[in-house]
C-alpha cells in the first residue's frame, strides 16, 4: 500500500485495506473491500435517536420538543455517515449542516454531536484534514451565535445564553476529536509505510536469493561443463588412435556429470519448503583438492600454496567458488597448463591468489561471459574485492580478499547460513 494513498486527495482506493483486519470488519467492510460501512452507522443511529429522546426528556423544559423536523434532522445526519468512505468532504459538511440546523432550532442537547465527530474522524484518516477542521470550526462558530447571540429570536422562547464554563467543556470536546482524529490517521500512515517496506524488503529477498541461485548454478555448470567439454574433445580424437585414453576421458566425464548433478541438486534444494533441515555441508575450501583432481583430469596441473584458516561459512563457500571459478577460466581460456592457488591470512582477511602463465587461446568454450562478475559480486557481498587481469610476464592473475570472519548473512546453496 503506498503511503501517498493515506495522504492524498479523493477516490475510493485511498481506503482499501487500511487499518488492521477488525476494524475494518466493525466498519461493515467484507474482505472484499466493500466499504459501505452499514452495521457502524446502525449501531450509532438507533444510539443518537435513542439518546436524543432521552435528553428531550431531560431538557423538556429548557429545549424544544424533539418534533418530527428534528427527527428528520437526526436521520439525515446519520444517514450520511454511509457515505463517509467514498465522500468524506461532502459527509462531514453535510453532517455539521444538519447538525447547525439542529442547534438553530432550538432541540435538546444530546448525541447528535457525535456524527459530526464520525464524519469528522473519516475526513482526517482520509486526508481531508483542512475540509475536516473547516467545518468542525464551522459548527462551532455556529454553536457560539446560538448560544451567546441568536438565542433570542430562536426557539424555544425565553431562551438565556449559555455558560462560558459550558463553552470549556465544548471546547474540550473540539480540541479530543481533532487529536483523536489526527492520531488515527498518523497511525493508518505507518501501518501503510510498514506494509510497503515489508514489501519492499521481500521484493528485495526474492531478488537476491534469484541472483544467488543464478550465481551458484553459473558456478557448478561452467566449472563442470568445461571439463566435460574439454574431456569430450579428447575423446573423440583419441577414440582410434588411443582407446584407453579415450576410456579415461569418458570416465572423467561421468566423474564430472555425476558431481555436477549433486551440486545442481544442492542448489535447488535450497527451494525446499522453509524449515527443512540442510541435507549437505556447505563447499568450501576443504575441497580444494577436489577442484586440484578434476583439473587435473582436465589436463591442468594445480600447485597450493599456504594453510587454510578458519573461515565462516559465507567466506568459505564464497573462496570455493572463486577457485573453481578462476580454475575454470584457466581450462578455458589459457594456453598454460599450469597454475597456482596461494592462500595467506593477515590482519583478519584472506588474500587469495590464483595464477596462471598464459598466454591467452582466444577459445570460447561456452561461456556466458558473467564468471568475472559473478566473483565481484560474492567478494563485494562479503565487504570483500576482487581484482582480475593479465600479468606483465603474459600470464593471468584473480586476487581475491575476504574478511575470515563475515557477519553478513550468506545463504548457501545447501541451505546453510553464515553466523
């Protein structure tokens, strides 16, 4: 709901779904939205006739007799209270007019002054607070010549003025209707502002959590498919000359098809229904020797340098991918066939760095292009940054520096979630 629907002007879709579910069930409003508020005009029209007949008792010799003119200003006052939702301006003149006309004719004090106050309260939670305030004030400056001055040519007969302590007390009505009134609306806003930030903040959610699967699952397919690719162009050209090199080829496809099946079933579990328990550790740099042997299938020889230290999860998994990710690069796109991963902790920060010495091939092994960004995007995720380009002697290098310990939260493809 936009904030701008509580403060702006007319139209009937400023009041959809204000306000907490049971107020607006005491309204009339159904869950469909209809906003023909009947039972809460009922309930206060046989209040104000029921009421405004006893005080005539009370006020029989002081007040005019509650006549059928008075009656028909009563219910015209109530009456208009049903449209107090679709025309809030129009309600809360109208009811002051009825009520002014009430007053003016001399009839009993009572609870007609209550739809005024209804009318009044709507036109302020709608946004219409000047209309509001203008003919509350209205009415009040009418009350004051009827009280104080046209008392003497109106009924009833032999009318005295009013009390100023009886003024206080008006006063006081006025002024507990304007700020409850005020308080309402500025709590309808916030409800407004707290519906749309929450659904903001899930839009948001929904956004990164599509961007990390997006991310997770360019990481296992390019890194597994371009050994597959690489293994299957062996393959076929040693399918002849080599059987046995071409079965060894063959088997490292399977072994690097049937890895990257559980890594896509990792990623997609984590669609499961919430709450499910993780059904797998998260990778991370323990299976560094993992990404050392399928490169080493690959035709790739992987030296490591440096001692693992402990890291937290979002860190660890995020390490992981931008090895495998700069490995893949290496398979793809380098002439060299060698390349080095150095691990070094200082000051609270990981410096990863992986080489290799190039030159480039210029081969396109069906990539999307986003392996780069995508570890820009993890390292920045973490408060970290990456740094990739060639190296003066031909080769290539990716720096990577991550904080070891990561307070951001950093949900794994396996469900995980960094503490």
């Amino acid at each position: 709901m936009d904030v701008e629907q509580v403060r702006g002007g007319g139209g009937p879709g400023r009041w959809r779904g204000h306000g907490p579910p049971w107020s607006r069930r005491w309204a009339g409003e159904g869950p469909d939205g209809d906003r023909w508020p009947w039972r809460s005009t009922l309930l206060l029209t046989v209040f104000v006739f029921v009421g405004s007949t006893f005080a005539a008792r009370m006020q029989q010799d002081e007040r005019a007799e509650l006549g059928p003119f008075a009656r028909v200003l009563l219910l015209v006052a109530c009456a208009l209270l049903l449209w107090r939702r679709r025309y809030p301006v129009p309600v809360v003149f109208g009811t002051a007019v009825a009520v002014a006309l009430y007053l003016g004719a001399g009839y009993p004090y009572g609870p007609v002054f209550l739809t005024v106050a209804v009318a009044c309260f709507s036109a302020v939670v709608a946004g219409h607070r000047k209309a509001a305030w203008t003919a509350l004030g209205l009415l009040w400056a009418v009350h004051l010549l009827v009280a104080h001055w046209l008392y003497r040519w109106l009924p009833p007969s032999g009318d005295a003025p009013a009390s100023f302590g009886q003024e206080i007390v008006v006063t006081g009505w006025v002024v507990a209707i304007v700020a409850i009134a005020e308080l309402a609306r500025a709590r309808r806003e916030q409800w407004a502002r707290d519906r749309a930030e929450r659904a903001q903040a899930a839009r948001r959610r929904a956004d990164e959590e599509r961007l990390r699967i997006a991310r997770e699952l360019h990481d296992v397919l390019a890194h597994s498919l371009s050994v597959i690719t690489i293994q299957a162009g062996v393959g076929l050209a040693l399918l002849d000359a080599d059987p046995e090199q071409a079965r060894t080829a063959l088997t490292t496809i399977k072994s690097a098809s049937k890895e990257a099946l559980g890594e896509v079933r990792q990623v997609l579990d984590s669609l499961r229904t919430p709450g499910d328990a993780p059904r797998a550790p998260a990778p991370g740099l323990d299976r560094l020797p993992e990404l050392v042997e399928q490169a080493a299938r690959a035709g790739l020889t992987v030296e490591v340098a440096g001692e693992r230290p402990r890291l937290s999860p979002g860190t660890d998994l995020a390490a992981f991918r931008i090895v495998q990710e700069a490995l893949t690069n290496v398979v793809r796109h380098s002439g060299s066939r060698h390349a080095r991963v150095r691990l070094d902790e200082e000051s609270g920060t990981l410096r990863l760095r992986i080489d290799d010495d190039g030159p480039p091939t210029g081969a396109d092994a069906g990539g999307s292009g986003n392996g780069l960004a995508g570890m820009r995007e993890r390292a920045a995720a973490l408060g970290g940054t990456i740094e990739a380009g060639p190296r003066a002697d031909g080769g290539f290098r990716v720096l990577a520096v991550l904080p070891v310990k990561s307070t951001v939260r950093a949900t794994t493809d396996e469900g995980g979630e960094d503490q």
